[in-house]
C-alpha cells in the first residue's frame, strides 16, 4: 500500500532553486512579502527577504519582495503542490489586506483628531460638564 502523503508530484519543482520553471499560477504580485517584508521571508524561507532589515534598503526589500517574493517562495521552499502555495500566499494577502485597512484607519483618526480645534480635542476637567 502506498502512503499518498509520501507520493510527491514529478511536475512539482519547488524549493529546487532558482533554475527550475514556474508552474502556472505561481508569479504574481506577492501583498504578504510586500506589508511584511522579513516576517514573510522567514515564513517562506525566502533569506534574501532579511535585507530588509538592513537601514536603507527595508523599502527597496518590500518592492522586491511584492514583485518576486512569490516566484522566491516557491523556489527556496517545497510546497505540497501549485494549490498548498496559492492556499498559503492567499492567507499571507489577506493578513496585508487587514493590517493595511488597520493602518489606514489609524491614519484618517489620527488626521481627523489633528484637525479638530484644541478646545474639542482637550478633555473636560473634573466638574465640567460638557457643551452639546
């Protein structure tokens, strides 16, 4: 009897390095390597992606990372098959996704505060009632 988690697929070339071909659906923009840059590389196995810790070169990393990030993952590190990758990297889009709508947020409170006149921004003393 033949283990099928054993079994691997002869037309799965990842994690054979850079001089394999790319099976169909593997390149693409990466949004995980691009929000998280270093945290990516480490999750993909991806050593280059740790430049981004280096001063200087962290937003040069991330746009290297977005464009070719998925094309790296897919040679440095083996994957089960074409859908295991897309399944993962999909779940790295959506974490960027959700930290980029939180980010955004963030920002459009922060402006929104900054533009309020100080009387409003400032809170009420003890004993002050407030004016509606």
């Amino acid at each position: 009897m033949v283990d099928d988690a054993k079994v691997t697929d002869p037309a799965n070339t990842s994690g054979r390095g850079r001089l394999d071909h790319l099976p169909e659906g593997v390149a693409g923009w990466s949004w995980g390597g691009f929000v998280f840059s270093w945290i990516w590389a480490i999750g993909n196995r991806t050593w280059p992606g740790l430049l981004g810790l280096v001063p200087g070169v962290g937003l040069v990393m991330r746009v290297l990372l977005g464009a070719k990030g998925r094309q790296w993952a897919w040679q440095d590190r083996r994957w089960d098959s074409v859908a295991h990758f897309r399944r993962v990297q999909r779940r790295w889009s959506i974490a960027a996704g959700v930290v980029a709508l939180l980010a955004l947020i963030a920002l459009i409170a922060a402006v929104a505060t900054a533009t309020l006149p100080a009387h409003q921004r400032a809170a009420p003393q003890a004993g002050e009632q407030l004016e509606l």
